[in-house]
C-alpha cells in the first residue's frame, strides 16, 4: 500500500508540473519575438560563453584561444540554431536551408569575432575571457538582425 500511495503523490507532482510547465510556455510564446530573442539570446550566450570559458581554461597552454573560439563557435551554433528555430522564430519545415544560413551568419560574427578578439588581447592586452564577454555583447544586436532577416526569414519559396 505506501508503494501506491507514493505513486499517487508521485502522479500528482507530476500532473502539476506539466499544468506549471503548460502555463509557462503559455506566457513565453506570448511574449514579443524580440522579448524571446532576447531571453533565449541571454541562454545562447550563457552557453557559447561558458564552453568557450571551460574549453580556454582546459587547453589554454596547449591550443591558440582562436582556435578555442572556432571550436565553441561550432557547439554553440548548433545549440542556437536549435534554440532560435523553435523558441523564437517559430519557423516550419526548410531545416537545412535555415540551418546553413544560420550558420553563414555566425560564420560572419565569428571572423568579426576573431579579428575584435585578437585586437583586444594582441594589441590592447586586455584579458581573453573578459575581452570575449565585451565582444559577445557587441555583437548581439547584429545577430538579431541577421536572423530575423535573413536565417529565419520566411520566405513563399520551397527549399531544401
């Protein structure tokens, strides 16, 4: 008997944790894109900046902090990609056309990236973790832009 008492409690936790969930995904997808970009932007960068930070702290000695950074550039685009295309721009179908522009336009931040990275480390001579948060926040603005017009961009025509 305490075995389906415990599963009962259990039931009910659960129940109620999907009401809860229900009702926060309610209120996030009523929130304005750009309030979604920006929360789920605030993620994207969380994430891309901590590996970035974990990776550098394992290999600094051994590997180039560029070469840190395209290695985190690849995780942490495929992490966005998934991030933006369901949680805020919402779009259907065109994966692989989407995924590639996505990438492209990271492709973009990442040279512009490396080359404010190496400025700010080889000739100001400013820490690497602290200059790669400056920069980050630099370029959020950018990355909104390019997705929404141009990654996500909803178009009449079928691709891939």
């Amino acid at each position: 008997m305490p075995n389906l008492k415990r599963t009962a409690a259990f039931v009910k936790i659960q129940e109620k944790l999907t009401h809860n969930t229900q009702l926060l995904f309610k209120y996030f997808f009523g929130l304005s894109e750009k309030i979604r970009y920006l929360l789920i932007g605030g993620i994207n960068t969380a994430f891309g900046f901590t590996v970035f930070s974990i990776l550098y702290l394992i290999f600094y000695d051994k590997i180039h902090y560029i070469i840190v950074l395209v290695l985190t550039n690849f995780i942490a685009v495929c992490f966005s990609y998934i991030m933006l295309k369901v949680f805020v721009f919402q779009t259907k179908g065109n994966y692989l056309r989407e995924f590639l522009r996505c990438y492209f336009v990271y492709l973009m931040i990442l040279l512009l990236n490396s080359i404010l990275l190496f400025l700010f480390v080889d000739i100001f001579h400013l820490n690497v973790i602290f200059s790669q948060f400056v920069i980050t926040i630099l370029l959020i603005v950018g990355s909104y832009i390019s997705h929404k017009f141009f990654s996500f961009k909803v178009s009449n025509i079928s691709s891939l």
